[in-house]
C-alpha cells in the first residue's frame, strides 16, 4: 500500500501520525496525573485508558499504510 500512496496522502498520513502520538503522549501524563491526585474517578480513568487504545490502534493502522509491502 504504501508504494500506491501519493505525496500529499503520504503526507497527511505523516502529520495524523503525529498528532496522535501527541495525543497518546499527553493521555499518558494525564493518566499518570490522575493516579497521583488521591481517590481515583475510575470512570473517567477507564475512559482515559479507552480512547488510549483507540489512539493506539489508529497508529498501528497509518503506520502499516506507510510500511511497504515485503514478501519474504
């Protein structure tokens, strides 16, 4: 797939990378911050966790469309 990308997908592909790794960074220092405060709102943690995981999952995704194909 990533042969058949053209400049500006491959580019816009590069920029929501990184946009998500952002974010991914900041769910973890306000993860962390959470934990730190005292009693712990395990709601809003679990939701912290769960849009952790979909950011993860976006970026397994963009990062396979920008990998090339290899066949062993």
């Amino acid at each position: 797939m990533a042969d058949r990308l053209s400049n500006e997908e491959r580019n816009a592909f590069m920029g929501e990378l990184e946009r998500l790794r952002e974010e991914h960074r900041d769910l973890d220092s306000a993860i962390e911050a959470l934990t730190k405060v005292g009693p712990v709102d395990q709601l809003q943690l679990q939701r912290l966790k769960k849009r952790k995981l979909v950011l993860r999952d976006r970026l397994s995704f963009l990062e396979d469309q920008l990998t090339p194909d290899i066949i062993a």
